[in-house]
C-alpha cells in the first residue's frame, strides 16, 4: 500500500469518481461516516451537487468537477472508478462519450493506481453478461453481447474496462477489484433516468400510466442500494489476493409485470398499465450466482424489495412535493 502523507496520518484518502451519482453519493456517505478522506471526482453529466448536498459541510470531503476522460494528477491511497452513466437512457445519449468515459476513464484511473500505488475498484456490470444463455449468472460465465447494437458502448465499454484492469494487474502488479453490479435501486435514483424502478414509482406517484416494454415476462433482480455500498466496500477491503470479478446483487428474481404490481400495491397508485415496444437487444432475463460473494465477503443482500421499495417510494414522493 502507499505510504504518503495522509495514510501516515492514520486514515485513507480515498477517490470516487461518479461520487455525485446515484451509488457514488452513497459510498462518499459511508466512507465519510466511516472517518475516511475523501475526493470526489464528476462531471455532473448525470450527477448533482444535490446528491451530496447533506456531506458538503463535511471537511473530510473534497469535491471536484473534472471529467475522467482526461488525465488527473492526485495523491490517493484508493480509488472507486464509478464514473459511467447507467441508465439505458442517459448512456445512449451520447453513446461515443459513453465508451471513452469507460475506457479512457479507465486508463486514466489505472495510471492514476500506477503513479500512487493505490488499491482501485471497478465498479463493472451485470450487462457484461448481455442477454446471458446460462441463468443464474456465474462469474465464470463469458456472456452473449451484441458488439454493435445500442447498447453496446457500455456494455462492451465496461468488457474493454474489465480488459484494463486485468492487463495492469498482470503487467504492471497493480491492486485491483472488480465487482459486476445488478440492477441497483433506491433514494437519490435520477427521476428521469428511464430506469424501470424510478419511472415505475414516479408514474405511480403523478398516477401516470405505468410504461410495461414489451409484454412485462423479461426478469430482473433488484438490490437494495445499502447492500450493494455493503458489498462494495466490504469487497476494497478484503485481501489482495481476492480481486474479482465478483457478482454482488440480490438473487431476488421478478418480472416487471410483478414489479409494476408492488409498486401500485405499495404506493396506493391506481395508475393503468400501458404496454410499450421492448428496446433493442433488451435483455430477457437476469439473475446473479452470488455464491463467490457469499463465501469470499461473507455478504448477502438483507434487504427485501417490497422494504426497499417503501424506502424508495417515501424519497420519490417528497421529492416530487419539493
Ligand atoms: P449515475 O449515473 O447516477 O452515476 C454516474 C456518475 O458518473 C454521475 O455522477 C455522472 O455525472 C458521473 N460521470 C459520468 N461520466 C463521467 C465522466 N466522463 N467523468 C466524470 N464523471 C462522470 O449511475 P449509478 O447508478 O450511480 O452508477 C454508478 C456506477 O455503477 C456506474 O459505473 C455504473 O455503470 C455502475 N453500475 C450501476 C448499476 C445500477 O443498477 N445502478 C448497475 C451496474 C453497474
Ligand atoms: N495518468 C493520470 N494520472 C496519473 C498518471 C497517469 O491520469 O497520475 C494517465 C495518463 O494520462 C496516462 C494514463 O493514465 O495516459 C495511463 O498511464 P500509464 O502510466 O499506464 O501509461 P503511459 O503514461 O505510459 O501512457
Ligand atoms: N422497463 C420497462 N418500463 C420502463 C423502463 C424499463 O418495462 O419504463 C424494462 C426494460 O425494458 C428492461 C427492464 O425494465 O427490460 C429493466 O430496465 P432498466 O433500464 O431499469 O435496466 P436494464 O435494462 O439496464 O437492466
């Protein structure tokens, strides 16, 4: 590990870039209550001030706008590389600047690792599996993506990235952990991101017809964002010799027809369910294998989806009062 002046000082200085993001703005919450130093790197593409608004007094935390595209020279023990929009939505909006945000940002961040020999995380992704032929998903499982389609930039963005990590593990001795997130919900999701949580509970709320893509049988498994920030932390923190990649969701399985169905329940929405044409290469079904996280970080999700979406319904609707 590195040794300068802020670890000598007893605590780490840590980066995370997308920390003004959905999940970024919860790890910075952890780390910070946690004692540690930290950077956050961002853009502000899909992330806001706002998120981090409640930490800003914090003098533990540092916030700096810079997009991870380009070189960045600082002094870290650690680095979180979140930066990456990840809502299907905000990724194909410029699908170009998606792909250089996970492979340039990637390189970047790794130089940045071999300059300060910091530990760096890789915040990877269920969709390197694609529209996955083997159901549940093991880590071992190579997966089935389309290398040209829409949403390739990211998915193929975050295989290229894992690629990076890997080689400046082999080549250059650098720390590295990659963990393949699964879809992720809870307070502080974009409410315009077109992710199927957030635009079912929003149209719930505005009793807004509920937008069903295709005929609402494709599956997802959705994980509570405080287990995910869990596992997370808990996966920087294990020996080096564990370095991923590693699956962390919550093997929870619904369809969104059902996950409309909890939501309506839940909320005390009348809304109607409209059905709408399924976007291209729409993955059919998702599941993770979460049998390596289980035994490697002693960790599983504890968190239920109908707790964690009263959570997220009570976030939604007081931002929606505001
Ligand atoms: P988010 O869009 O809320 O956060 C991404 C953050 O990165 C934002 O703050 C954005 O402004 C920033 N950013 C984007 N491009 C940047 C750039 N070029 N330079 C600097 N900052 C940039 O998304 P999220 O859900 O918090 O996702 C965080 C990470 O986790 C992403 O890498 C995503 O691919 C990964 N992930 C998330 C999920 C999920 O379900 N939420 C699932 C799998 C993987
Ligand atoms: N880099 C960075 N910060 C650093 C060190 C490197 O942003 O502290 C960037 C730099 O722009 C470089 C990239 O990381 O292009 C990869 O660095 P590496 O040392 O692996 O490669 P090289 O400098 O030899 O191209
Ligand atoms: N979806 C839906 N209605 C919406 C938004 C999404 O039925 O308003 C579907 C989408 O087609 C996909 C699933 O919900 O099958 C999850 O979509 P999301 O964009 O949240 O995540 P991803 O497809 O990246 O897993």
């Amino acid at each position: 590990m590195a040794s300068n002046a802020s670890s000598q000082l007893g605590n780490k200085k840590i980066l995370i870039t997308g920390g003004a993001g959905f999940l970024g703005s919860h790890l910075t919450e952890r780390l910070l209550e946690r004692g540690e130093e930290v950077l956050v790197v961002d853009n502000f593409f899909t992330g806001s001030k706002q998120n981090l608004a409640h930490l800003l007094g914090n003098p533990h935390l540092e916030v700096m706008r810079h997009d991870v595209t380009f070189p960045l020279y600082v002094e870290v023990n650690q680095i979180y590389n979140l930066a990456c929009p990840a809502s299907p939505v905000h990724y194909q909006h410029d699908p170009v600047q998606t792909t250089k945000t996970s492979v340039h940002g990637a390189i970047n961040m790794l130089g940045l690792a071999k300059r300060t020999r910091a530990r760096i995380l890789q915040a990877s992704t269920s969709e390197v599996y694609g529209d996955p032929e083997v159901h549940p998903q093991p880590e071992s499982y190579w997966g089935k993506v389309n290398p040209i389609g829409i949403r390739s930039c990211y998915d193929e963005g975050k295989r290229c990235a894992e690629t990076l990590f890997f080689d400046y593990y082999r080549q250059h001795a650098l720390e590295i952990k990659v963990v393949r997130i699964f879809n992720t919900y809870g307070p502080r999701m974009h409410p315009n991101d077109g992710r199927v949580v957030s635009n079912f509970i929003v149209q719930a709320l505005q009793g807004k017809d509920i937008t069903i893509y295709g005929d609402g049988q494709q599956t997802r498994s959705f994980c509570y964002v405080d287990d995910l920030i869990a596992a997370m932390m808990s996966m920087m923190d294990a020996p080096a010799d564990f370095i991923g990649p590693v699956n962390i969701g919550n093997p929870g399985e619904f369809t969104m027809l059902a996950l409309a169905e909890a939501i309506l329940k839940l909320s005390g929405s009348k809304s109607k369910l409209v059905f709408e044409p399924l976007p291209a290469d729409d993955p059919k079904q998702r599941q993770p294998d979460i049998a390596l996280a289980k035994a490697k970080l002693g960790w599983q999700p504890k968190v239920a989806l109908e707790d964690g979406l009263k959570e997220t319904i009570a976030y939604f609707r007081q931002l929606l009062a505001t």
